[in-house]
C-alpha cells in the first residue's frame, strides 16, 4: 500500500474529531475515546496500514495504567492515583548508607510530590501517603 501524507493527515484528523482527553510521553500515548468501538478498531486499523513503520498497540478498559499514573472511569468521572508496577519492589537506599544526606530528603519528597500531583482525591493521596510511610519504614 501506498504511503501519502494526505491520507494519513485524514486520518488523523478524523481520529482527533473523536477524542477527548489526549496525552503523549515519546511512545506512549493515552487519549478517550468517544466513538464506537468498531469504528475505533477500524481507524487504528487503517492507520497501522498507512505505513510501514506505524504499529499502534491498543488497551481498553475501564481503567488503565500510563507511565506512573493509574486511571479509571467510574460513572464517566476519571478518578488518578501512583502506580505500581507489580515487579517493583518496595525498596529505597537504606538511609544509613553512604549516600549524601540529600538523597534520603530526595526520595521522600519526590515520593510525597508524586502521590500530592497523581491522586485526584483525598483517599487516593491518603492511601499513598500511607503506602510511602510504610515502604520507609521497611527499608529502615
């Protein structure tokens, strides 16, 4: 098939008339969709044929993990929080290693500003909150 920049620029265009909420981190990308399904499945589609080098990968669901945040539809409401992934384990540098002292204020504050920007509500944020409290406490 017969790459032109008219024909993928349609189809983009027709794409993005149906979305509502898109973000994009280099390959990664997570938008809503407003459509029918088949017809989503038709588009993604026809963009994976547009080129050679375009291979685009979908997940639906109700709720779904991108890059570090956790989403979920409840009723049409997205509610955020910290993701975890299920291999990561829950450890820190021990603050008793030889590692400068600002290292140690890092990871709490780094931990803390996640969970304040991720979390869309109190219970989220408390839940991490409580989540980062035992996480140092088990590293000591």
């Amino acid at each position: 098939m017969k790459c032109t920049a008219g024909k993928i620029k349609s189809l983009i265009f027709y794409f993005n008339s149906l979305v509502c909420i898109c973000h994009r981190y280099i390959d990664d990308v997570f938008f809503t969709w407003n459509g029918s399904l088949s017809t989503f499945k038709t588009k993604l589609n026809n963009l994976n044929q547009a080129h050679p080098n375009i291979k685009l990968v979908y997940e639906i669901g109700t709720s779904v993990s991108f890059l570090d945040v956790f989403i979920q539809n409840n009723n049409g409401i997205l509610l955020t929080s910290v993701y975890h992934k299920d291999a990561a384990e829950p450890y820190v540098v021990p603050f008793k290693s030889d590692h400068p002292p600002h290292t140690s204020r890092n990871i709490i504050n780094g931990a803390l500003v996640r969970a304040i920007r991720y979390s869309s509500t109190f219970e989220n944020f408390n839940n991490e909150r409580l989540y980062i409290r035992l996480k140092l406490l088990y590293n000591g």
